[in-house]
C-alpha cells in the first residue's frame, strides 16, 4: 500500500509535511488524494504523529509516508518538529483531514520562482461541518487581504492547511512560537514579513477541501481569534527577530545560513 514511493526521495526539494492528532478516520484518504500529485519535483512526505492515541502513525507508515512521534501535544510542537527534520529547500504543509488537488505540489513550488516570496498561503474551503461563526471569520479576513492587501495583515488569516515557505526563512526567525494551541502558523507568517513578502494564492488548483469538524462551535472560533490577536500583536509586530535584524537588504535566504 506504499502509494507515496514516488514521492519519496533521499534528496528532496520540497517537504510536504502534515501533523496529525488522532486523524485515523482522515489520514488515509488525505494521502490518497496526495499521491495524485506527479513526482515533477523530488519530494518527501513527512506525517508528523502529534502524541496520537489511536492508529494515525501506523496507517500512515502503510501508505508510505515517513512517521515522526511528537509527544508534546500542541500543534505548534508538530510543525516545529516538522519544520526540523524537513530536508526539503520549501516546505508545503496541509492537514491530516484535507485533500489536495492533483497539481498542489508543483503549483506551490512555482510561487518560489520569485526570490522575494518567502511565503505563502493559498486557498482553504470548508465542508458542511463548519460554524457560520467561523465562516464570517474566514470571509472577513478574505476581504481584508483583498482591500488592505495581504503583506500588511494577511498574516492573520494564513491557513496552515495550506501553505507553504523557505525553510531556511522560517529558520531564521526562530521557527514556530512553542505552547501555542491557536495562530502558530499566523504568527510565524507576520514575522517572516518583515523580510520578504508573503502572499496569497487564489490559483484554484491549489484550492484545498478540509474539515470543518474542529470549528463546530462558535466558542473555538472566538478562542481561535483571541489567541492570534494577542500573540500576532506581540511577536509578529511589536518584538524584533535579531537573526535577520543583521543582515541588511538581502533577500537570499540561501545565504543566511
């Protein structure tokens, strides 16, 4: 059942990587849609097990993905650990209950041809399981990207179900806020631009379909805001990033390390 074979190289240039919490119900079908993708690239697949209680890990090792155990459970640990082991030069991430058209991978990669982008977020659409509070959400913060523009506050509504970014970048800003439950992937978006630029992709063939299950309630949505607000507000504005701090006009993070 090792459906990712031709995904999987010892030198990739891109990680697609996806955390996982007892996704057992999800996982499958989410790299099913994933081997879809055509190897145009050399890539891995990392499936970051996030201190799961049932047979996410297993399943996904079947399938062919490469199983890394998380213990901590928060999801800003899983991406941290992903973003550490990732061999790969950009880093595509979606979720363990999304799935992914046929061309996602190339699509996100061809947005790097600019060495400007550092990053980028690209379409996420939800399933009949979502809270309208979080579909007011998701469309206000559409249209704030729209009309104030995404490199100023787009941030705040990156979706980690679907984006991607320089590893090297993220590495140099210090990677994902540890102990975050909410807003991990906002946070390290509005710190990345004040380097480079992060945009949105509204290519509908890097449109994704995920679950809406997880914002049910109106309650999650309303944690969900407050904890990017407060920490956007204290790391992604306010607080400097000393490692690109001292480096002057230069662009080419291939250079930072």
């Amino acid at each position: 059942m090792s459906i990712l074979n031709h995904l999987q190289s010892n030198q990739p240039e891109i990680s697609v990587i996806i955390p996982a919490y007892n996704e057992e119900q999800y996982i499958g079908r989410s790299l099913e849609a994933l081997a879809k993708n055509h190897p145009w690239l050399t890539t891995e697949v990392l499936v970051i097990d996030n201190a799961s209680l049932d047979n996410t890990g297993k399943i996904a090792a079947k399938y062919g993905a490469k199983v890394i155990r998380e213990s901590t459970k928060w999801v800003s640990y899983a991406r941290q650990t992903g973003l550490d082991a990732a061999k790969g030069k950009i880093l595509i991430w979606t979720d363990a209950d999304s799935l992914v058209g046929k061309n996602w991978i190339y699509g996100h990669r061809q947005s790097f041809e600019d060495e400007e982008v550092l990053a980028q977020s690209a379409l996420i659409r939800f399933d009949e399981t979502l809270h309208w509070s979080f579909k007011t959400y998701t469309f206000v913060g559409n249209q704030v990207k729209r009309i104030i523009g995404y490199q100023t506050w787009g941030p705040l509504c990156t979706g980690g179900a679907n984006m991607s970014f320089r590893k090297n970048a993220a590495d140099s800003v210090g990677g994902f806020e540890l102990g975050s439950d909410a807003g991990e992937d906002q946070i390290l978006f509005g710190k990345l631009r004040r380097f480079g630029r992060v945009n949105i992709n509204e290519d509908k063939e890097l449109e994704i379909l995920t679950s809406g299950r997880r914002w049910s309630s109106g309650s999650r949505t309303y944690i969900h805001m407050r904890n990017i607000l407060q920490k956007f507000n204290r790391i992604g504005i306010t607080k400097g990033v000393t490692e690109l701090e001292k480096i002057e006009n230069n662009r080419k993070f291939e250079d930072f390390r």
